[in-house]
C-alpha cells in the first residue's frame, strides 16, 4: 500500500502494462484454440492472470482515488 500512496501512477502503469501484456498473450491463436496439453495451460495462465491483473488495477484505482479524495477534504 506503500507504494501505490507514494508512486499511484507508477504502481497504476505497472499493472496495466502487465495486464496489456498477458492479453495480448492469451489472444496467440496457439495459446486461444489449444484444447490440451501446455499450450492450453499457458492460455489460461495468461487470460486469469489478465483477469486478476485487471481487478487490482480497479481496486488499486478505486483505493487512489479514495485516498485522494479524503486528502482534498481535510485540507480543505
């Protein structure tokens, strides 16, 4: 929490290159029409992750935007 307090649109970039990159990974048409095997792990591995990454970037822009919120009001 530390980190998204002192560095929000360094922590915010970070997630969404990461969640931009396994995106793009789960959409590799190996990776995507794989019904067995690694190939379907890697594809799925790649899309959860994706979907995980993507719910942190929310929570995380959710909490920034919270925590500046409260901050404007008790300076104010």
């Amino acid at each position: 929490m530390r980190q998204l307090r002192e560095h929000p649109l360094t922590t915010l970039g970070g997630l969404l290159a990461v969640a931009f990159v396994l995106f793009m990974c789960s959409g590799i048409p190996a990776l995507k029409n794989a019904h067995h095997g690694t190939n379907l792990v890697l594809g799925n591995i790649c899309w959860f992750g994706f979907l995980l990454t993507a719910l942190v970037f929310v929570i995380a822009g959710v909490y920034t935007l919270a925590h500046r919120t409260g901050h404007a009001r008790s300076a104010s």
